[in-house]
C-alpha cells in the first residue's frame, strides 16, 4: 500500500483509470497492486509526504533518481 497526504499546492493522482484531483490537506490510500501515478499541474508548488507499506521501497530511489535523470528533458 502507499500513502499520500497533500502538504502543500494541488496535485492530480491517477488511481486505477481515474485521475482524483486533490488539494491541500488530501489523504490518499492507494492499495498494494494498484496502477497509480501523481503530478503537479497547477503549475504552482506543490508536495506531498509517501508512506510505502510495508518499508523498503526507500532502497530502490538512488536507481529511480538516476533514470530521472537520465531521461529528463
């Protein structure tokens, strides 16, 4: 499962087929083997706090920051 909380800005998340929009103060559970994604189209700032249940996802983000990078525009 993962968690969002919204802390600041509006952010859109793709949850499943659906896209949920959701501003400030938003909480979002998202259950283990769902298709999801989130971003930022307002334009303005934006951020959220993840929670990855269980722990151990955080290993993985050195690779995922550096295909990022690899493939930004």
């Amino acid at each position: 499962e993962e968690l969002f909380y919204v802390v600041e800005g509006e952010m859109r998340f793709l949850v499943g087929a659906d896209w949920v929009d959701a501003p400030r103060g938003s909480f979002l559970r998202i259950p283990a083997g769902t298709t999801h994604d989130f971003e930022n189209r307002s334009g303005g700032r934006a951020g959220l706090l993840n929670v990855f249940i269980p722990g151990g996802f955080e290993t993985l983000m050195p690779r995922i920051v550096a295909s990022m990078a690899d493939h930004a525009g």
